[in-house]
C-alpha cells in the first residue's frame, strides 16, 4: 500500500457498517480510486457514496474521511475532484437515528478544512507559494459543473480548486441539529 492509504490497517472495518453490510470492503474500495484505472475508479467512487454517504452516514463513513481527504491531496488519484464532492455529499447527509454517527462524520470533514484550504489555492505552477490565507469563500457562488456557465472543464485541476473551494463554503456554513454550534467568534 506504501505511504498513500497505509495507516488503512489500523482500522478494523470488519466492526464497521454501512449501507450494505460489512464496511470490510472499504479499504479495497479507495484502493481502487487510488490506484485502478479510468472505469475502475469511477465505479469505485460511485460505490463508496452509496455505501457511505447517502442518504444517511454509518459508523465506517468517520473512519473513512481521513482516507478521502488523503487521496484529495494525492496528486495521482484521477478523481480528486469527485473525491472533494463526496466529502461535500458526507457533510450534508445524516443519520437521525445515529447523532453520534453523524456528529463524528461532520467533524472528520470539518478536520480536512486545511487541506481543502490548500487545494482551492493551488494554481497548478510547481513555482507556486503555498497560501497561508484561505480564499474568501463566505460569498463563492454555487459553480455548476459545464464549461459553459463557468464551472470546471475538462482541465482537472480547475476541478479541484473548483470543488475544493466548494467543499471550504460547506464547511464554513455548516450546521445541522447533531453538530454543536461553533463558539462565537469562530463561526
């Protein structure tokens, strides 16, 4: 597995659920959006938001957004921007059933905001300085996803910075009934 996706072992996915059954097939899931092809990784993708995203979260879907943030940051995954929007589909579902759930799904999103920070600034320039200030996104439309209107191409870091941007209005506007209201002065 190398560096990317390693500390995967240390979960025990096997005690985990989601939509289907046994979250023990995750990590060979992101696997695939790691490392498969084109076909593969679509397919990978798409089965991981079923599984843990939509429409209610699971006990496996915390446990699994470290990982989703690791391969938003890793330059060789094909679907980083997919991978960006899945983390924004996790931040918006819930499970009533399950605060806990929800709670420690929301605040795994919410712990990436760094990273998202970062893509969103990433100008796809090797020279590029890393930009300590978020981008101002309390204001950041709602870009659709066709050239036409202005939202990303076929250009897939534009994607990124797109989705990345996206995901950073979703996390500073968050609120649901099973996240605590942040304290004043941070919201």
């Amino acid at each position: 597995m190398g560096t990317v996706l390693g500390a995967m072992r240390n979960v025990r996915w096997h005690e985990l659920q989601h939509a289907y059954g046994s979250a023990s097939q995750v990590p060979g899931v992101l696997s695939r959006i790691a490392w498969g092809d084109a076909p593969s990784s679509d397919e990978a993708l798409n089965d991981l938001e079923r599984w843990i995203g939509t429409p209610p979260v699971f006990d496996s879907t915390a446990a699994t957004v470290p990982f989703l943030w690791e391969l938003a940051a890793t330059d060789t995954v094909r679907d980083r921007a997919g991978v960006l929007d899945l983390l924004a589909t996790i931040l918006a579902a819930g499970n009533p059933e399950h605060p806990a759930w929800t709670r420690a799904a929301h605040e795994a999103v919410a712990e990436g905001r760094a990273t998202a920070v970062r893509l969103a600034a990433v100008t796809g320039s090797p020279e590029a300085p890393d930009v300590p200030e978020p981008p101002d996104v309390s204001d950041a439309p709602d870009v659709s996803d066709t050239p036409d209107a202005g939202g990303p191409s076929d250009d897939p870091a534009q994607a990124v910075r797109t989705a990345a941007t996206q995901l950073l209005g979703a996390i500073d506007r968050h609120t649901c009934p099973a996240c605590p209201a942040p304290p004043p002065g941070e919201a």
